[in-house]
C-alpha cells in the first residue's frame, strides 16, 4: 500500500514538473518572441548577414525545436550556407503546417532542383574561397579561377575598403538548364543580355565556359561578381543597381596586374552613338536587374554608361570619395543623398555634370562592331569552318567566306584572301570571324605584316573572341616570337579553357624555349580536357 502511495506521488510530481517546464518553455518562447526573431533572421538574409542569420537560427532552434516556422527559417539559412542536404531535412518537416506550408513546399522544391546538379559538384579550396564544380566536365576551371580570385579579393579589397572574414562560396554550374534556376533568369533574360553569371543567396554563381562556342571573358566574370559580393555585404544590400553594376563593371579586371580600368571598344562605340541621338537608359530603368532590359543593345549600353559613372566618380576623388559613397550607404543614408553628400552637390546636378563629361570625352564611334550573341548551350571546344561561317549574317558575305575556306583548303592562299576581303566589304558588320579567316590566310602565305594588323584591330574590337588568341599566336610562333605567341595563347584560356589547340601549341613553344615546368603543366592540363570530353581536333588553330 506505502509502495502504491509513493508512485503515485511520484507520478503526480512527474506531471507537475512537466506541466512546470512546458510553462517555462511557453513563458520563454513568449519572451524571446519567436516570430520576431525569425523575421530579424530574415532581416538579416536580405541585408546578406549570413554570419548573424546563422545565430538567430541556432537560438530558435534552442527555443523552439519543433516550430514548423524555425524549420523553415533553418533550412533556408542552411541553403544560404551551401549546405544543401541539411536544408533540404530542415524545409521537408517544415511542410506539416498549414500557416507555412505552401511557402515551404515551393522553397523545398526549389532547393530540391538545384541540389541535382549541386550533389555533384567537387570542393576545392583556397585561402579565401570555396570553389565548386562538376568534376567530370570542369575540372578543368580550377586551375586558373583560384588563382584569380584571390588576386580580385586583394585588389577589390584594397580599392573598395572591404575584406570579407567567411570563405566564399562559387558555385559552376554545367548546364542553362540549372543555371536558370538558381539564377531565377529564364534563358530568354540570359540570352538577350548576356548575364551568364549572378551573385546570389551569399555565393558566387557562374555558368561553364563550355556553355558558349568560344567561350566568354570567364575570369574577368568571376573577377564581377565579387565585386557585387563586397558591396553586397559591405553596404547590408543597400546599394541601386546603377552603383552596384558600375563598380562591378568598373572593377571586373581590376585583379590582372597593373590593369587601369578601360571601357571596351564595343560598349565605347555604343556610348559615342548615344551621345549623338541623346538616347539612353536612366537609372530608374536599369532596376530591378540590368538583365530585364529588353534588347541586348540597351543592357550594354546601360553597363557602358555606369562603367562610365563610377570612372566620372574616380575622375572626381579616386577610390576615398567611392568608399565614402558606400560607407554613407553603410550607415543607413539614402545612396542618392550619400553621393550628394560626398560630392557636394546635388544628386540632379551630378547627373547633369556626368552627362557633360561624356560629351566631352571625344568617345569613338566604330561603324560596324556589334555586340556579340550570348548562346547557352553546350557544343564542341573547336569551331570549324562551317561552324564560324554560320555566325556570319550577311548571306553575300557568307558565300564569299565559304568560297575563301574552300581556296584555302586547297593552298591557294592568295585567291582565299581575296574571297575574304570580299567577304569582309559585305558582311556590313565587323566581323570577327571573317577578320580571323583572313589572317589565317594572311599567315599560310606568309604575309605575316598584314595578319598582324588585322588581328590586332580583331583584338581591339572583340577581346572575348577566342580565335583572335590563337590565330595570334599561331603568328607569332611562325615568326619566331615565341613568348609573345605564349602570352597570347595563355590569355586564351582567360575566355575558353577547353580548347585543345591552346594546350599543344603551348606544349610545342614551352618545348622550344626549353621550359620543362611549364611545358609538363600543359601536358597536364591538356589531359584534363581531353579526358571527359575527348574531341576530334584539327592541328590549325580555331577560325
């Protein structure tokens, strides 16, 4: 009986104590307002605090264990931190309530997507960042975007006033159909204005070079974002886009040594044009995303005039008045007031005074150059004569250039080179393409002279196009000019990284001059692209 008695007591302390500690638990939970701490955790995912999201996170989690509302808020954090798995855990326990189910329905979904390709990505790490890649396709990439990174992160740095403490995440992704949906831009956006990379959800998000024929200016895309993943946690998010992409812009190949900002013949030319018919896209119109504009004519001409912005604000008190600019924006003022501020006159004023500095440039104005299309999709390292003629507009122009391939083929250099000069008066654009047949000719008939001053201008006017490395250092390996021939060929790899070519003919002048080091890293590298991807290569260089 005195047994029965005493588990009863004791079941009865038992319920006491638990209805005790649910009470505490109830009574903290209403102290600490949990709804309130998510939405400042949210807060702080906004302003890109992912450091401070990530305490709010664990404190709830403490609080409110079970709260469908915390599972959320962790899984989207963790997806923030890269850490997919974890947040996919996270955001399935948080669909069993009906207050945040369809929310975390869509965001797991979403997560969910990405994490098919993202479950294949390999790591490696440099000092700074944390490089992510499919290994069976990208490999390759790792070997030159580490190195530039950490070059833009000192560089950006010192320019911009801002070192970031967490590693920082980039993330390659293979293929358009997966970068479109990180990237939440649908394939027309991409393709109209060229964005092939984005920093966004606390990382560094690129498509392949593989992804175009040629490749795009990768590294200095890289270079890019970083600068948006500066501002972005240096300012809280703070920044217009106008700001954020002119200093992005302005700063993208700012990690080359001893580089000066310059603005591209392409996007110079654009500008002179705008200048003349007084045509331009205001700031209003570049929000929310220059990549929502419409015609990829307008997206460049918005970067040509922001590049320009931020160079009129250098014009006015170099880097110390930029980084007061974001400071003030820091601190919580307005951007149009902290320029204001900083410059000393009104914002409208500064509008107008920028204005008059682009009149007053003497901007060139290149009939013919054109902006080059942005294609994703997969395709062949190596461009072929049927290929490149293909991306030439002008039907008369093609005929000409197929004629030209055809001489060519059969040694008859001098009569293709006066099927391309035909080809070239035709074609109405310039054309990268025709301009690199050409020279080719030029070279197998040995006029080298004349192959140098058409790929140079070639350069000039598209330095994202590939074939203009190669061709250049196919000439100077002719001529005997063989580190020339092997820092042109070397900057090839800067807009497509795939290509064989490069790797032999690097192989064959690092042999001549007797470099061993070198020459053994390009067998290296050569293996690597040749290993997944395994292409048929011609012995010339790309057309």
């Amino acid at each position: 009986m005195m047994k029965r008695k005493a588990v009863i007591l004791l079941l009865l302390l038992f319920v006491v104590l638990l209805s005790r500690e649910k009470e505490a638990k109830s009574r903290t939970n209403e102290f600490f307002d949990i709804p309130g701490e998510i939405a400042y955790g949210e807060e702080c995912l906004n302003a890109w605090q992912v450091e401070e999201a990530k305490k709010v996170a664990e404190k709830v989690r403490l609080l409110a264990p079970e709260d469908p509302h915390v599972y959320f808020f962790v899984g989207k954090v963790r997806f923030y931190e890269g850490r997919y798995e974890e947040s996919l855990d996270f955001l399935k326990k948080a669909q069993k309530t009906p207050g945040v189910m369809q929310q975390a329905e869509e965001f797991f979904h979403f997560v969910q997507t990405i994490y098919q390709t993202a479950s294949n990505f390999k790591e490696i790490e440099s000092e700074h960042f944390l490089f992510r890649f499919v290994e069976e396709k990208d490999a390759i990439l790792a070997e030159y975007a580490l190195d530039t990174l950490e070059s833009a992160y000192k560089v950006i740095g010192g320019d911009l006033g801002y070192f970031p403490r967490e590693k920082i995440l980039v993330e390659v992704y293979p293929d358009a159909e997966s970068f479109c949906t990180i990237s939440t831009l649908t394939q027309k956006e991409i393709e109209t204005s060229g964005a092939v990379a984005i920093c966004l959800f606390n990382r560094l998000i690129i498509t392949s070079p593989r992804l175009q024929p040629r490749g795009y200016e990768w590294l200095d895309t890289l270079a890019h974002e970083y600068v948006h993943y500066v501002i972005m946690k240096k300012t809280y998010n703070r920044v217009p886009v106008w700001l954020h992409e002119g200093l992005a812009k302005y700063e993208e190949n700012r990690w080359i040594d001893d580089n000066s900002p310059t603005l591209p013949v392409s996007l110079e030319s654009l500008l002179a044009e705008a200048v003349e018919k007084n045509y331009f896209i205001t700031f209003e119109q570049m929000h929310p995303s220059l990549a929502k504009l419409e015609k990829r004519e307008d997206t460049a001409l918005a970067f040509a005039q922001v590049f320009t912005s931020i160079e009129y604000l250098y014009h006015l008190g170099g880097y110390p008045l930029i980084t007061a600019i974001l400071d003030e924006i820091k601190n919580g003022m307005d951007a149009k007031e902290a320029l204001s501020s900083a410059t000393g006159v009104p914002f409208n004023t500064f509008e107008e005074n920028y204005l008059q500095y682009l009149k007053q440039k003497n901007l060139r104005r290149v009939h013919g150059i054109k902006i080059l299309p942005t294609i994703l999709k997969e395709s062949s390292t190596i461009v072929d004569d049927l290929e490149s003629v293909a991306e030439i507009e002008v039907k008369e122009a093609k005929k000409f250039a197929i004629l030209g391939d055809l001489l060519r083929r059969e040694g008859l250099y001098s009569a293709a080179i006066i099927e391309y000069e035909k080809a070239f008066i035709r074609a109405k654009n310039i054309s990268p393409q025709i301009q690199n047949k050409l020279a080719m000719a030029y070279i197998q008939d040995t006029q080298y002279s004349k192959a140098e001053e058409v790929l140079k201008t070639a350069l000039e006017y598209y330095p994202e196009y590939t074939a203009t490395y190669i061709s250049l250092g196919e000439l100077y390996q002719r001529t005997g000019a063989y580190q020339t021939a092997i820092n042109f060929l070397s900057r090839a790899n800067r807009v497509n990284p795939f290509n064989p070519v490069v790797y032999r003919n690097l192989i064959q002048l690092y042999t001549k001059v007797e470099d061993k080091e070198n020459a053994a890293n390009e067998m290296r590298r050569l293996k690597m692209v040749t290993r997944f991807h395994n292409p048929t290569t011609p012995e010339m260089p790309e057309k």
